[in-house]
C-alpha cells in the first residue's frame, strides 16, 4: 500500500472540499431577490422567484458534493485502518527470527 499517494488523495480531496466551502457558503442568500430588486419590470416578481429556486437547487448541490467528500475522506479512512491492521495481523503471525 502505498501511503504517500493515501496522503496526496486526502489533500486533493481536502484542498477540493475548501474550494467547495468558499463557494458554497453564499447559498442560498440570507436576504432572498426581492421583485423590488427589478424596479417596476414586468414578471418582476416572478423573476426574484426563480432566483430563490436557483439559489435553493444550488444549496442543494452543495450539500451533495459536501456529502460525497465527506463520503471519501471515511473510505480514505477506513482503507488506512484496514492497512494498519493488516500490518499488525501479519507482523503478529509471523515466526520471530533469531540473529545466528
């Protein structure tokens, strides 16, 4: 197993889940697109609705990618655990040698 290129995936995955968070964290806006926002245009109002919904599916998005990072960075664990214990099962089994 190769640890180095375990540590460089956690960093991708790491630096990856950064990025999302700064974008991320801007959805949805606290203070909604009001049709006010459009002055006196026609479909003003409906217009500031489908920003709402833009806004909402993307929040939506985010929490899924976030969920999946989150999903990869405990398989990354649990592939380090199962490589420790691998390790230890197989030094424990193994005949000591003694130095002739």
């Amino acid at each position: 197993m190769n640890r180095e290129a375990l540590a460089k995936l956690r960093s991708a995955v790491n630096t990856q889940a950064g990025r999302l968070a700064t974008v991320g964290d801007g959805f949805p806006a606290k203070d909604r697109a009001a049709a006010s926002l459009f002055g006196k245009l026609g479909g003003a109002e409906a217009l500031a609705g489908a920003i709402g919904r833009v806004e909402d599916h993307a929040d939506q998005e985010f929490g899924t990618v976030k969920s999946r990072f989150d999903g990869v960075e405990r398989a990354i664990d649990t592939i380090e655990e199962n490589v420790r214990t691998a390790e230890h099962d197989t030094r424990a089994g193994l005949p000591s040698v003694e130095p002739v």
